[in-house]
C-alpha cells in the first residue's frame, strides 16, 4: 500500500509490507477437527493453563487479598483493612507513600532514559549488520555477547569500574586530562548514566537479533521497486524498512518498556538505590518492604499498583502503533 | 496405602504430605502462605522432652542443616569448623548453607515455614526478637541449662539480649566490634607515631598526614558500615538513638546530629572525598590510598590478605567524649523446623555446644568469643588484633533487643546518613525525616508484635 504499482511485474502476494503470510492463508481447515471432542483444544490448552493457573494466576489474585490485609504471613493475626494499604500509599507524609512514589518516579525515569536508547540503537546496529561485509557474523556475535551474562556480573562489573573514587573509568578519564572525579553511582544526573549505559551495554544485543530477523523478513523487491521509483537511501528508510519492521517495532517497544520497568539488578548492584533511595526502583521497594521489612499487605498493593500503570502503558503503546496503522 | 491413611482417620500427616511431589509442594507453599498450618512445639513448647538429657547425642543417625550469612573471610573458618565436628560425630552430619545476610533474614522464615529451612541457624543480637515472636525459632532455655552455660561466663549484654518475653532464643557465640585500622606507612609518613585516641589527636595526626602528601586520610562512607559509625559516634556525644525501652527514636538529638555533622565535615575539610560509594573506602584501604578506617572486626583477614599493606589495629577513637563503639553478636538458634523432630533437636543441642567449645578457632576469623573463660584464656591473648577488640567490650553499644527493630535500621537511620554524606540533605534534616518514620514504624511493630 506504500508502495506504488511496479509496472505489472508480478508484485509479492502480500501486499501488506511485512505482513507476510498471514494465518489465513495458512488454514484452510477452518472447519473444525475432525473426531476431536470439543475438550481437544482445552487438553492441548491445559499443560500451559495449569502452570499459568498455580504460578501465575493463583499468586495474582491472592496478591489482591493479601492487599487488603496486614500481612506477615508468620504472624497468627493478619487483620483485614479494607483499602487502608492503598490509601496510605496515596496519602502524603505516611510511612509508606513517599518512598513508594519516589521508587515508582525512579523506575519511570529508568524507562524514559533506557528505551528510547534501547529501540534506537538496536535498529541501527541491526540494519548495519544486515549489510554484507566481512568479518559480519564476528559483529553479530559481539554484540550480542554480553547479553549472555547475568546481571549480577553485570551489576558488579560497573559498579566497580564506576566507583567514584576507586573505579576504572575515572581513573582513565583523569589520564586522559579529565579532572572531573565524576560521581557516578553517588549523585544524580550521573547515577542515570550509570544505570542506563550499563543497561544499554547488557541487552542491545538481544533487540538488535530481533530487528536483524524483521529486516530479513522484508522482502527484497521491495528495495528494488523503490530504487526503480527513484528512492535514495533515506526514502528507503522510510517507506519501506520502517514499515516493513513495524510489527516487530511493537513487540521490542512493548517489551523493553515492560524489561526496564522491571529493573531490579542493576540500581541493587550498581547504585545500591543511592543516593539516598533516589534510583531504588519500584522492584527493588517492593521487595525491601514485603520481604526485608514484613509489611506484605503495604508491598502487594504496591506492587498491584505498579501491575495496573504497566498495563496502561502498554495499552498506550499497543494503540499508538495502531493507530498510524489505519489508511 | 491409601488404605491404611483412611484407617488413620483421615488426611496424610506433615511427612507424607512432604512426599507429595512438586506439585503438591507448590499447593502447600499456598497453604503455608495462608497461615493455615499451625507449627508444632512452637511457643514455648520446647522443654527437656524435646532436648532429652545431657549434652551429649546417642540416637540414630540424623542430619542438621545449619544455616548463616558468613560470606566473608569468616565463612571457611566455619566450614572447616563444621568439617571437624562431622568427623568426630558418627551420627550427626550437619551440613552448612551460607547466604549474604540481607538475603538470609528474608528466605528463612519463609524456608522454615515451608520445612525446607535451618534446624540451626546463626541470628544476630537484634533479629533475635523479631524472629522469636514471627515464630520462627524456639526457645532455648533447657538447651543453655543442660550445656550448663553460665551467665556469668557471658558479657551480660549479649546474655541478656538473647531473652525475648521470658524465654532464651539465642545461644551468643561471640562478639563483633567496629575497630579502628590504620596504615604504618601513612602514620610514618605524616610524622605520627601511633594510632590516635581521641578527638584531638586524631585531628592533628589526620592535618599532619595530609600536610605531608597522604591525599585524603580518612574515607568516611556513604553507605554501610556509614550507620556504625554514626551509632558508635552518637554514644560518643552522649546521646542515644533510642529511649532505653526502645519505644521512642531519638536519631536527631543534639548528640545524633552532633555525630552525623563530625562525619560529613571529614569531607568538607579534605580529609575524606566525596562521594564514596559501597566497599570504596575499603578498597581504597587495600590500595593503601585511604590511612585510617573504621569497619567492623570481620574485615582484619581481608587486611592480612594485602601482603604490602603495613596495618594495625586500635580501639574506636574518643571523638565525642565517652567512650563508645558499636558492636553485634552472633547466635546461635534452632528452628521451630527442628522442634519436629527429637532427635534433630538433641543433635542441634550437640552441635552448638560442640562450636561454643571451640569458639577460640572461630575467634580466628575475627571475632571475640562471647565466652569470658575463652577471652580470657592463653589462646585468646594470642590472637593480637581479637585481643585489641576485647577491650572495646567495656564500652560497646548493642543495637536494643525489641521485635522489629532490625527492620527499622536501612529505611530510618541508614538513610539518614546515606543522604547527609551524599550531601542530598543536611545532618539535622535527614535525622529529622528519619526520626519521624522510625517512631511511625515502631507504633506499628507495636500494634503488630503486641510489644
């Protein structure tokens, strides 16, 4: 639809750029499975639901219950108040509502800063290693490498090569003439640096093999009609690798949103949520006061609420796509 | 079998239940959850029946998990401990898990409730009561009657903390001070023949040194053990942080504030450099950059490691007039999980009295025994740096033995002193944030514990 007519050359099938063959065209059985009984689809369903059911869904729905309650699963008592441990979290100068906003700014500030790195970078990384050239696949390898390690090496690593007073980067950065003694992991701004370029370090890779999959997946015609339309690099860019990736574009969005506003590891390691609580992110609050600090009922209304913002945000993302969609 | 359970009248027992498989396990983690599980021989259950007689263990063969947080130096000093003590026992095999002792406060009373815990487990002097009255330990005192453990042979601090609501919870196994190291080589370079005592001496010995090129001194840290230091400090300056029934904070008095300010002037004045993250002033004490340090006793085999560093070991210096420096006790605990089972109960009694018998060879990691008769023993004056600790005896400050007042420390205080040394507040008003939210948490470890 882009893409104009190619003088009655036998155009690709799928007219939807990245499309490609869509289920439909795959089933032609649309009629139902025959002699299966209508529990067929439910038994093939039911390994995954049970697991769903005990390990995802069970905890959810008690997580609401323990919500409502005064929790220390240890005690005897676990009195039942109500939406108390939500309206304390809402209410200013409570115990539990400014560090629980502060964590949750935190984590939105990781998100902010991490993301829009994290979709960038990865595609332009990916459409270069897309390109032939020799050493290509050494590339791809290394820069998927440090995805394989764990955070808390990760997390380790740059807090000591980040230390202020005692880490490699200042050290070298006073080498090169650079007085500055920078507080990486100590004082914002430079906390987020530390945060997020690690970050972006760790898991570029692994965005970047999934652009790299729905840049192969882009038809080559494609290319050679716009070169034929007279379409210089840019032009191809945009109207047929942006479009072409577009689906993929929504699963690296929503996911790397719903990846760092689950950061837990690296302002725990690399930061130590200093200065004072200020990169501590919701993850890490919510784990400190439920399970450090026993107040479950104040944790798991947190965490409720921390559940119901990523939902929003990813419906705002899923219908943002969508919406650039219609035409 | 499922005839014979139906005979028994219904239900599988505990045991059987256990068997059940992954499954199951995961249904009953619920449950546990839920709180519908009732623990046997918790509350005051534990008697001579449960300990049997005597110290010694003659049942059949059992094993004992025997957990702690001894992820530093300390932690092959005890696992050869516990290597010797199998050996010599046929019948009981205990087997050691360590995790760092953040993490451990948090996954045993969850791995106990779920019967996949310690039977032993080590606690520190202000856990003590809050796991006692979340149920997860047993009390001990058949356990100190039958070893025959005296008061007298413990410092009365330790002894005392160790009682939560009538009943022992603890067996103190030692001691662990902050101390005050020093590096030879800067003291000699700035002129300065031994370390400093009080708040005068160390002044002029850090302007002396710095005067004569040691850069910065002093490394104060921002972060742990940051808060040992203040608590040590505000003792100094007279003060308190909490009312002696621990019902009241009391971080942002004169004395509180008075300590927090001498620490982060140690920065202003050129002595320390800002920003000092996690570890970094230890590693900087490593690399001989950083002259004198205050840690805790456990850090002195890290020193040993370094063979270049020339170091030595004082008491906390005088800064604010009384002498004083904080200080924690290890103890030993048994599971309400072992309150299951005699046998495991009586062996746990074996093992413990078995590691306080040999606590000299735990002293070598950096610890001072609990035990006076082992302090005071030949063996003991021996041991240089654990001898200088020994002397701090006379004046440590234990945090207070309340339900619940661990769990106070990093979010009240320790932020507090986080926030003044990263110069994200200052002194008088992040205690003032800290003692406000200490007072709202104890009014609520009040109405939780029913303290």
């Amino acid at each position: 639809m882009t893409t104009t007519d190619v003088g009655g050359r036998a155009a690709p099938p799928a007219a939807g750029p990245g499309a490609g063959v869509g289920p439909q065209g795959l089933a032609p059985t649309g009629r139902g499975v025959k002699g299966g009984s209508g529990l067929t689809p439910y038994l093939f369903l039911a390994p995954y639901l049970i697991l769903f059911t005990v390990f995802v869904l069970a905890p959810a729905i008690f997580l609401i219950w323990i919500s409502l309650h005064d929790w220390d699963f240890l005690l005897p008592g676990k009195p039942f108040v109500g939406l108390e441990n939500y309206l304390d979290l809402f209410k200013s100068g409570t115990v539990s509502s400014g560090p629980f906003w502060s964590s949750m700014e935190a984590t939105g500030k990781f998100v902010l800063y991490s993301v829009p790195l994290l979709v960038v970078i990865p595609m332009a990384l990916a459409i270069l290693l897309n390109q032939r050239f020799p050493g290509r696949n050494f590339f791809r390898a290394a820069y998927f490498a440090p995805y394989v390690l764990g955070v808390a090496v990760v997390g380790i690593l740059w807090h000591f090569l980040l230390d202020p007073n005692v880490g490699l980067v200042n050290y070298y950065l006073d080498k090169l003439g650079i007085d500055a003694n920078i507080p990486w992991t100590t004082e914002t701004p430079w906390v987020w640096a530390a945060l997020v370029g690690p970050t972006v370090w760790w898991t570029l890779g692994f965005n970047t093999v999934i652009y790299l999959a729905g840049l192969q997946d882009i038809p080559r015609e494609l290319y050679e009609a716009a070169k034929v339309d007279g379409a210089g690099r840019w032009a191809q860019f945009r109207n047929v690798t942006l479009p072409g990736l577009r689906p993929v574009l929504i699963f690296v969005v929503t996911t790397t949103i719903l990846a760092s506003a689950n950061v837990f590891g690296q302002p725990y390691l690399i930061t130590n949520g200093r200065p004072g609580i200020e990169t501590r992110s919701a993850i890490m609050h919510i784990g400190q006061v439920g399970l450090r600090e026993f107040r479950m009922g104040e944790a798991a209304a947190g965490s409720l609420i921390l559940t119901l913002a990523l939902v929003l945000v990813s419906l705002v993302t899923f219908v943002a796509f969508r919406e650039r969609k219609e035409r | 079998m499922g005839k014979d359970q139906s005979t028994n009248g219904g239900g599988l027992d505990r045991r059987q239940f256990l068997g059940l498989g992954a499954g199951a396990a995961a249904g009953m983690l619920l449950a546990a959850c839920g709180g519908s599980s009732t623990p046997p021989g918790a509350g005051g259950q534990a008697s001579d029946e449960l300990f049997g007689t005597g110290a010694e263990y003659s049942g059949p063969n059992v094993s004992l998990a025997f957990w702690n947080g001894f992820t530093g130096g300390d932690g092959p000093f005890m696992r050869k401990l516990v290597d010797q003590f199998n050996s010599e026992h046929q019948n009981i095999k205990v087997s050691m898990n360590v995790l760092q002792w953040a993490d451990f406060y948090a996954k045993v009373p969850t791995a106990v409730q779920s019967g996949n815990g310690p039977d032993i487990a080590i606690m520190h002097i202000d856990n003590l009561a809050t796991n006692a009255a979340r149920q997860v330990i047993i009390p001990l005192d058949p356990v100190a009657q039958l070893l025959e453990l005296q008061e007298d042979d413990f410092y009365p601090q330790v002894w005392q903390a160790g009682i939560y609501k009538g009943n022992r919870y603890g067996i103190p196994l030692d001691t662990h001070p902050l101390l005050f190291y020093y590096n030879n080589k800067s003291l000699q370079q700035g002129g300065v023949d031994g370390p400093p005592t009080d708040q005068a001496s160390f002044e002029a010995d850090l302007k002396a040194m710095k005067g004569k090129g040691v850069q910065y001194p002093f490394w104060v840290p921002s972060d742990w053990p940051a808060h040992l230091i203040w608590w040590s400090l505000i003792h100094q300056f007279g003060g308190t942080p909490y009312s002696e029934d621990a019902s009241q904070a009391q971080f942002n008095s004169d004395a509180g504030v008075q300590a927090l300010t001498w620490m982060v002037d140690q920065a202003k004045q050129g002595y320390s450099p800002k920003n000092i993250a996690l570890d970094a002033q230890a590693v900087a004490f490593r690399q001989q950059k950083n002259a004198l340090t205050w840690d805790g006793i456990w850090m002195m085999n890290n020193w040993s490691q370094v063979k270049s560093l020339d170091w030595g070991a004082a008491p906390i210096p005088n800064i604010g007039g009384t002498q004083a420096v904080w200080a924690s006790s290890h103890n030993f605990t048994i599971t309400k999980q072992a309150a299951n089972d005699k046998n495991k109960a009586q062996a746990a009694k074996v093992f413990i009295k078995w590691i306080s018998d040999h606590s000299i060879d735990w002293a070598k990691s950096g610890q001072v025994p609990a035990r006076k008769s082992v302090r005071e023993s030949p063996e003991f004056q021996q041991l240089e740096v654990q001898s200088i600790a020994a002397k701090e005896l006379d004046f440590v400050k234990f945090p207070p033995a309340v339900a619940g007042i661990g769990d106070l420390t990093q979010p009240t205080f320790q932020l507090a002193v986080n926030e003044a040394m990263l110069g994200k507040k200052d002194p008088k008003a992040a205690l003032d944030t800290a003692t406000k939210k200490a007072n709202d948490l104890l009014a609520a470890n009040r109405k939780k514990y029913g303290g």
